[in-house]
C-alpha cells in the first residue's frame, strides 16, 4: 500500500502542491513551521478522514484565502493497494458557525462521492507525531482517541457501532438531565439503555480483542528499540462487573454487563446529570519495568514508548488488512541518542512506503538517506533533491 501523489490546493500554509512520492522512503526536512507536519497531515486525512490540530476543520483551510468568496482546501491522493489504484479527493469548504467558522467535509473516491464512514480506510495509515508523548502522559480521551482511529480502518462494524454510541449516549445525557431536573420519568431510559448496552457491547469486544494482540506487539517493539526495558500495555475497560474479560465473553453476555453497569450507576448517573460508566470512560496504562510510564519513565523513555505503540498498530493493520499501512513518523529522532536512532530506523523495515520527516540530515543515519528519495520543505513550498545535496 502506497500512495503514489499527493496533490494540495489551499491546504494549511501550501498554496498549490503537486508531488510525486516514490515506493521508496520518503525523507522530508525543512525549519520548523515550514510545512513538513502539514504534508504528513494531509495524506493522514486521506487515510481516516480526521483533521489533527485543527479546533475545527475550517481550520484546514489557508488563512490567506479566508475573505474568499468560497474558501476550501483540496487534499488529493492517488493511491496504490492490493485491490488496486484508486483516486482519494477530501475537500473542506467554509462555513459560518454559532462560535465561529465551521467545515464542510466532502468526499471522492475515482470521482464518485461518498459518506465518510465509508472512505475511512481505502488508504490505511499510522502517523507518529511529538504529541504522541500524550498518550503516554495526557487525558484518558487521547488513549481512546487512538483506539478509535486505529480500529475504524480495520473493522467498519466497530466505526458504525462508535458512532451510534455516541449519539445515544448525548441522548442519554440529555434525559438524565431531564430526570434529575424533574422534567422525565426514569422508565423514560429503557430504549436508550439497550442502545448503549448493545453498542457498547461490540465497542468492548472489539477493543478487548484488539489491544490484547496490541499490547504483545508493543512489547515486542519496545524490546528491540530499548533491549533491558519491559513494557505492559494493559486495557482499563470502564465496566462495573469483576471478573468479566471483554475479550473473552460474547456480544450478549457484555451487553448484559453493560445494562447492570447502567442501572447499579443509575442514581449517581442522575445526580451528575451524565452516564459515568461505559466504553466513553474507557482507557490504557503503560507500566515500563513495572512502574508507570506516565509518573516515572523519562521523555526519551516516554517518546520510545509512544513509538513502539504505533508500530504495533502498524503491525496490526497488516494483519488485519494484509498489506502493511503507511507510516507516517513525524520528527520522531529528536530527544533521542545515536544509538536509539539507529535502532528506530532499522525497526522500520517491512513497509511498503515510509514518510518521515526531521529538521536537519544529521539526525538520519547515512545508509538511510541513501536508499531515500529525500525533500526539502520552506514556506509552503517542497523541493526534490538529489544526489550530493544531502549527503554529508
């Protein structure tokens, strides 16, 4: 799997971009700010349909074209997988919001539109950025965050199933409230407790099964790239039944786990005026030698965690999808020392096309740039480079 252009029109700070991309390894370098986070971006949103650091997706769109009569931003991609070649186009339009400027998503594939639950994953991709420190580190979100978009480009079951638990679970919230400000009946929550308990039910079980086999690559990866050290990934499931292991259990009997989960937090779920209890509460612990990773390992220790997690979900991706995802590593060799570079470079092997990008050549070992197609990124604007140019 490959993506063979990419082709940006008023995206972030590009203009107009039109790049080819070789099998081969892609390495882009440029100052900070130029542009390189932009284009790793770019083909991510091509894989998961997701924009990163953006509030809202208007935010996509360049600033410069704002007073527009019509502002967008246009991501196309032309892509290579083992069904074939295929045509991806993202376009995001500006719209007037309540609380501001909103974004319109649209979507093609070969020219023919599409839902977007249903373009997620023509392309599958990883992307490994600094913020990735926060899983280790951050908010439960973030950690559920990426089990959401890493398992929505393998299982569209479990896309559809999140979804629809989202929706019901804001419908839920809202009744709570209701009740509590003495506006509902409490029977009133039947139909949306079976909702939650049957979508839920899928959630739990997929994300059970999945990390399981995550957490074993994870630990694999994080022994070749820091040999002595020993990481435990483990699923923190937010359900209040004992004993009961998702990844062991069928749909029904975790239905059921959920439903009693539900009514035992009912009270309290009122009281708060929200659902305290589910798969939204989810979330993941890193142990590193037996201590938490978030309270003791340091940020060198931390960022090669956080590496090793993406590669497993690479890992998995193949797996699932039998044909390894891009990879998409940006500046992932800064805070470490020579020899974890290396390592990190030699881990990634086995893929069909890699981007990464960095700030300077220094950080890449030489016998990698040499088998790299290399680019250099200022201000909105990439240059190939060739030969003498970047070796040192």
């Amino acid at each position: 799997m490959r993506i063979r252009s990419l082709q940006l029109t008023d995206y972030r700070n590009f203009e107009r971009l039109s790049l080819e991309l070789p099998a081969a390894p892609c390495v882009v370098v440029g100052a900070n700010a130029q542009g390189k986070s932009n284009l790793l971006e770019a083909v991510y949103l091509l894989a998961t349909m997701r924009a990163l650091r953006a509030e809202t997706e208007a935010q996509l769109i360049r600033r410069e074209t704002l007073s527009d009569v019509l502002p967008a931003a246009r991501v196309v991609g032309e892509i290579e997988t083992s069904e074939g070649a295929a045509r991806i186009e993202v376009v995001v339009a500006r719209r007037p919001g309540s609380q501001g400027p909103l974004g319109t998503k649209t979507v093609k594939i070969n020219g023919v539109a599409k839902r977007l639950s249903d373009s997620v994953g023509r392309l599958t991709a990883v992307l490994f950025t600094a913020d990735d420190l926060d899983l280790i580190t951050g908010p439960p979100s973030g950690r559920r965050h990426f089990v959401d978009i890493a398992l929505a480009q393998i299982d569209r079951e479990y896309a559809a199933a999140r979804s629809r638990y989202e929706r019901v679970l804001q419908q839920r919230n809202h009744l709570l409230k209701r009740i509590r400000d003495g506006d509902a009946k409490r029977d009133e929550l039947q139909f949306w407790d079976d909702e939650l308990s049957r979508c839920g039910a899928t959630i739990l079980g997929r994300r059970a099964t999945e990390l399981r086999e995550m957490a074993v690559l994870a630990a694999e990866f994080h022994r070749s790239l820091a040999a002595g050290d020993e990481l435990v990934l483990a699923y923190v499931p937010r359900l209040d039944t004992p004993g009961l292991d998702p990844a062991d259990s069928g749909h029904g009997a975790i239905a059921a786990a959920l439903a009693a989960t539900f009514s035992r937090s009912l009270q309290r779920d009122i009281g708060a005026g929200m659902t305290l209890q589910g798969p939204h509460r989810d979330d993941l612990t890193f142990t590193l030698n037996g201590l938490s990773a978030s309270g003791f390992a340091s940020r060198a220790q931390q960022r090669t965690i956080s590496l090793a997690l993406r590669l497993a979900e690479a890992r998995l991706l193949h797996a699932r999808r039998g044909e390894p995802p891009l990879l998409l590593l940006d500046d992932i060799l800064s805070e470490m020392d020579a020899v974890r570079r290396r390592s990190v470079m030699a881990s990634l092997s086995g893929t069909d096309q890699v981007l990464v990008t960095g700030t300077d050549w220094d950080r890449f070992p030489q016998e990698f740039l040499d088998g790299a197609a290399r680019f250099e990124v200022e201000n909105g604007a990439v240059r190939t480079l060739v030969g003498e140019q970047t070796r040192r």
